[in-house]
C-alpha cells in the first residue's frame, strides 16, 4: 500500500484530504487500528467508538472508516457529530475498548484526519502505537474475520458528561456574566451552546454557524490573530469575557474585559490551584514550554509541579502514569483526572473557572494581574538548516546555566531567564519560547538567540 507516511504525527493522523488521505488511506488505517486493538484486548467481540467533526470531507472518511471497522469483527458505537472531549467521554465513561475521532482539529479546511485511542480514551500516540498502526496500513495484510460487526448509534452523551463533570461545582452561584464566544464556524459551538444552556449567561455568539469551509478565520487560537474579532467584540459589546475554542473543541483560550488575551500559564496555575485544592498534595502536569508563574503557583498551594513533554497526548501518558489529577498545556488544552479516565474537560474547566470568578466578584483583568509578574517572547518559528547541529550549539554557548533539560528540545535555565527551544516535529523548524523576570531582558534575551539561531 502506498501512503504518504507523514500524516502519521507523533500526537495523531492528520493529512490533505484526499492528495494524502483519501478513502484508501482511510481503510487501511482502520483496519490496521483494529488489527491493533485487538492485539491488546483479548475480547471476541470489541465496540470502537466513532465521532467526527462538521469537514467537508468527513463524510467519506466517516463511511469508509465504518466498513473497515465492520470488516474487522468490531461493533461501531456511532456518536456522530461531537467535538474531540466529547468523544473521550464516550470512550472513556460507557467502557468501550477504543475509538477514532474524524477530525483535523485546527488545520485548514483542506485537511482530516484521526485521533486514536485505547479504553479509558487513553491516547495512542508515536511513542504506544502511532507508528505500529501506521506499519500495519502500509503491509495491507489484515486479520480475516467470521463474522461482521454492527452499528450502534449512541446519543444523549453530552447529558452524561454535563452530569459527572460539573460535580462538585456551584453552578448556581455563576453570575450572569455577558460573554463573547468565537467558534469560527467549528466544534466548539456545539460545546458551548449545551454548557451554558441553563446558565444565566448573555452569550454574543461570533461564528456559530458549523461549516467546514471555515469561511470565517482558521479555527486555531494559538495563532493571535484569530482572537482579534473576540477582543474586538469584547471591549464595542462591554462583555466580562471572551472565549476562544479550536477547531475540534479541546483548546480553549480566554480574553479579559479589556480585549487582552489571558496568558495560559496564568490560567492554568489558577485551574491547578482549584483543582489542588480538592486534592491536596496532588501533582500537576504542565509542558516544558517556559511559564515559570505555573510551578510557582502550583508550588504556593502545596502540590507537586510536574513538566512533561509537549503535546495532548504525552501530557495525558504522563498524568496517567503519575496519578496527576490535573494537567495544563500552553496550546490551551485542560486535562482532568476522572474515575473513568484521564483526558480534556472543557466543561469543568470553564464552568469551574466561571464559579471561581463569580465569587471573587472582580473584573477578570484583576483577578490575573498579581501574576503577571514574568515576560514572555512567545512562540517563534525558525527556519534552519541543521537542527540537531543549531541545538547542540545552543547547549554549547549556555553550559555555564544554572540547570538545561533535554526533556523535550532543550530547556536551559539561568536566574533571571529561561527558555525552551526545541524542533518541529514536520519541518526544518526550531521553536524558541522565551521568559524572563523583566521586559528588557526577555526583548534583550530574545534578539540575540533569534540571532545566533538565524546564522
């Protein structure tokens, strides 16, 4: 079988469809996915769960990947059109064996593709079983099977979770904040219009309309751009916040009431200090990427500061294999540890964020300005040559730094700055993420390793 093996990424699927994924493609994977769950699980008869975004090109992969399932001896639990934490639950709460999200997250419309997981909503990812599936699809030689599975179509989940993740919170006691929600034509409208459906809240909804042309802006956050029309809708409406999901709905970001974006590592030392304080002593995940305002507020409240790898899927492994109860990710992404399973909870991030500022009863842009304390370059994209080579040449110029990590690229550490740069998993790229404890020396810092990186 010939197939372009770069869509297999270290975190998912993800291709153009159909120059690189097409119906083929999309068999041979399912297959093979099977062909994998099954060399796990040792059940005669297994149910995979099947959810999928509004792409245009979801329908052909959603048809295609049920016949490869079927095919297989597998029973389809059919969830249709759900955002990707939607579909975690799904997996992970009714004890299915494994699924496949049809989605391509934040990418452009060209693209589709699959996110993978095991029992529990476990993630596959390149380092459990990517890159073994992806061996599978490329031999082409599948397990025969006696007997066909069937579909099951399963509804009313969003009830379910909306019932186990809002445990413990005070839903009631959330004011009636006026609110800007952005959903740039994608998953994250669904989410939003069943959690705040008998809450008090004015919502101003921008882009709500599902098109998988996102003929409004690309449904990526992290890029500032695509906050823009929230912070402009924000300040001309007077609203108390702005919300900002990706594509697929697992991403979230946040605007205060002045326009101004609400860095992540301030937002998820605030979310792992609530969850910490349900479980103290607890530990916390976060990503290398620097945000040096979490580990102190973790470590303010007596837990234990954790930092893993970038990327959903490593982060959820490592919580798992830690027992954090709660983890954060500079992309946006807010994991909680659950009874049933480890994985993105948006419902209890934004709810449980959204009792917490009821009771302070304060604008937003004052609850997080005591922790706006260290300055950021944010992420920067370089092209360059020889990757390994620059990296090393970075090691070299700061080998006198109080302490450097090779946990994921290279994070170097001394006492007034720190960074984390490390390569792309698709490109000739490095990526450079920069703090420091003044805005002179983070814009000073910056400059001169963008320099020495670029020659």
């Amino acid at each position: 079988m010939n197939i372009d093996t770069s869509i297999f990424k270290a975190y998912d699927i993800r291709g153009i469809y159909p120059s690189q994924l097409d119906k083929k493609v999309a068999y041979h994977i399912g297959r093979a996915f099977c062909d994998f769950i099954k060399s796990e699980n040792k059940k005669k008869r297994l149910k995979i769960v099947v959810g999928h975004d509004m792409r245009i090109s979801t329908p052909p992969l959603k048809k295609v990947i049920f016949q490869a399932l079927l095919e297989s001896g597998v029973d389809v639990i059919d969830i249709g059109l759900v955002s990707t934490p939607t579909y975690y639950f799904a997996v992970a709460y009714y004890g299915y064996d494994g699924g496949i999200q049809i989605s391509a997250s934040h990418n452009p419309k060209e693209y589709n593709g699959f996110k993978l997981t095991r029992a529990s909503a476990v993630p596959i990812s390149g380092d459990t079983g990517i890159y073994a599936i992806r061996d599978l699809a490329l031999k082409g030689v599948f397990n025969n099977v006696s007997a066909k599975g069937k579909i099951i179509k399963k509804k009313n989940i969003f009830k379910d979770l909306m019932k186990v993740q809002t445990k413990g919170i005070d839903l009631k006691s959330i004011k009636p904040f006026k609110i800007v929600a952005d959903a740039a034509n994608a998953m994250g409208a669904v989410d939003i219009n069943a959690m705040f459906k008998n809450l008090p809240i004015k919502l101003i909804r921008l882009n709500f309309k599902l098109d998988g042309n996102f003929p409004s802006h690309q449904s990526d956050p992290l890029q500032e751009k695509n906050l823009i029309p929230t912070q402009e809708e924000v300040i001309r409406s007077k609203a108390d916040l702005g919300i900002v999901p990706d594509g697929d709905g697992d991403r979230y970001f946040l605007v205060d009431e002045k326009g101004k974006i609400v860095r992540q590592e301030i937002l998820r030392g605030i979310m792992a200090q609530l969850a910490l304080k349900e479980n103290p002593g607890a530990t916390v995940c976060y990503d290398i990427r620097p945000g040096r305002i979490t580990k102190d507020m973790i470590e303010a409240v007596g837990g234990r500061a954790l930092v893993t790898k970038v990327g959903h899927s490593l982060i959820k492994e490592q919580m798992i294999k830690e027992g954090a109860v709660f983890g954060g990710e500079s992309s946006g992404h807010y994991f909680y540890k659950f009874d049933h399973g480890t994985f993105e909870s948006p419902v209890r991030f934004l709810l449980k964020f959204l009792e917490y500022i009821s009771k302070i009863d304060k604008p937003l842009s004052e609850i997080i300005k005591p922790y706006k304390i260290y300055f950021h370059s944010g992420e920067i994209n370089t092209k360059v040559k020889n990757v390994e080579k620059k990296l090393k040449e970075v090691v070299k110029i700061h080998k006198d730094a109080k302490n450097i990590s090779y946990l994921d690229g290279v994070t170097i550490e001394c006492d007034d700055y720190w960074f984390n740069i490390r390569p792309s998993n698709t490109e000739a790229l490095l990526r450079l993420k920069l703090g420091a404890k003044s805005k002179i020396l983070m814009k000073e810092k910056r400059d001169k390793l963008l320099s020495f990186i670029k020659n």
